[in-house]
C-alpha cells in the first residue's frame, strides 16, 4: 500500500526539497502533516481545488466553515495546496509538463509521509466528442493523438514509452457512485490527450489552422470510433506516472 518511487539516488539525499510545493524533508514533518492522507483530487485551477476543498470540508462535517483553509504552498505561485481532514486538493495548472512537474513533487511527498492506499483522482473540464454537454467522463484509457495508449517522453535522447491504463475498478466504482445521483450524465471512455489546446485538438480558431474543416471532422470521427469521447491535456502524463508509482489513479472531466 505504499507509495513508491523510482528513482535510486532519492535514498542518498540529505534533503529532498519539494521546490514547487515550497516543502521539504528537513524544513517539514511531512509524515505529520500528510501520514494519513487518503484521498488526493487534482485538477487545473487554484481556486477550483480551493473550492473543492471547501466542498469536502462541508461534506466530512469537519469543524468550522472552511472559508479559512489555508494554502499549503502559500510560499510559492506555482501550484495550491489544500487540506480536508484525509483529502488533499491540489491544483496542477495546464498540460502536461505542468502537470508533470507537479506529480513528481507530489508522489515524492507522499512516499516521504508514508502514506498508505492513496487514491488520486483528477477532475476537470475537457471537450467532448459525441456526447451530451454537462455529460462527465470516468477515463478507462489514456490515449495519444494517435489513439493509442501510451505516453511518449524524450529522457536524455532515447524516447522513453509508458503506459497509461487506469484503474479500471475504480473507474467502475465512480460509475457506481453517480448512479446515486438523479440526472447525473455519466460515462466510461477513452480520454484523448493532445499537447496543445487549438490545432492540436483541431480548434479552427486559433493564431495558426493548418488544416481545412473538413480534415477536422474526418480526424474527430477517427477518435469517436476509437472509443475517444473527450479531449484534454493532462491525462497520458497521469496515468504514466500514477501506474508506475502504485498510485490507485482515476480521471474524471466535465464536458463542456
């Protein structure tokens, strides 16, 4: 139930720093602070994981009114950090290599407060592909622009390739849960991860269109029938890093 990490050198350091949390192994008790944290939620907007942090304190019946929650990484202007009781909420800006970043920071986090049986879930908004607006999408599968499911990264020089498959139990577990909620549209997909929010997920309106419409909607139609219904930036770099850690992972976006 652990969470690890991959990385041998970690061991012969003599501090961690967590630069873009503003924490560290030597500067914070993080088995304190975080030892029985159960429940990570990430998602792209500081004030939409305040927010969400808010909503579980109500919701956990925990003490005060939760105006008051403080942001963990308050030292920095790079990510926000919040605490409800076992529920961390975490902010992990836009696209991949913010993601990223943050994920890396976050696991480490993690391992040093030896936490146990962590779930990760990222919430968010993305584009939907045939489906009905408002409708939220549990990802089965992270897929590339290509429809396959992998996430590709250059280490050094070499093109390093990992995968990016879900938790499928939990995936139907959230299902499960929203079948509790009257007119709650609800569906297990693909979720197709692209590097760039215009032409990279074939918007007509950005500063660059290099591609007619009609190119556009023939792509769409390839990603539908590949089992793609939404679109994002963040979930082939989650799901890698999530598997490869022990991290019981999940993605679930709105359809805007």
């Amino acid at each position: 139930g652990l969470v690890h990490i991959k990385n041998p050198y970690l061991d012969s350091m003599e501090e961690d720093v967590l630069y873009h949390l503003d924490l560290g192994t030597k500067t914070h008790n993080l088995p304190a602070m975080f030892g029985d944290i159960k429940f990570v939620c990430v998602g792209g907007s500081p004030n939409r994981m305040r927010a969400f942090a808010q909503f579980m304190h109500k919701e956990l019946g925990l003490m005060g009114d939760g105006e008051d929650l403080a942001d963990i990484c308050a030292g920095t202007d790079r990510y926000a950090m919040y605490r409800a009781g076992p529920v961390l909420s975490i902010s992990h800006g836009m696209g991949i290599p913010s993601i990223s970043i943050m994920l890396h920071e976050l696991i480490k986090l993690l391992h040093h407060a030896k936490c146990r049986d962590v779930t990760i879930i990222r919430i968010g908004t993305s584009g939907g592909l045939g489906i009905e607006a408002g409708s939220v999408v549990i990802t089965d599968m992270a897929v590339d622009s290509s429809f396959k499911p992998r996430f590709e990264q250059v280490v050094l020089d070499d093109v390093v390739v990992r995968s990016t498959e879900l938790d499928k139990d939990l995936a139907e577990e959230l299902l499960a849960c929203s079948k509790e909620i009257p007119d709650f549209r609800t569906l297990i997909g693909h979720t197709m991860c692209t590097y760039d929010f215009y032409e990279g997920q074939g918007r007509l309106d950005g500063a660059l269109c290099s591609f007619s419409s009609e190119k556009k909607l023939e792509y769409l139609k390839r990603a539908y029938d590949a089992g793609v219904r939404n679109i994002e930036m963040e979930s082939t770099a989650f799901a890698a890093l999530c598997g490869l850690c022990g991290l019981k992972g999940e993605s679930s976006c709105s359809h805007l």
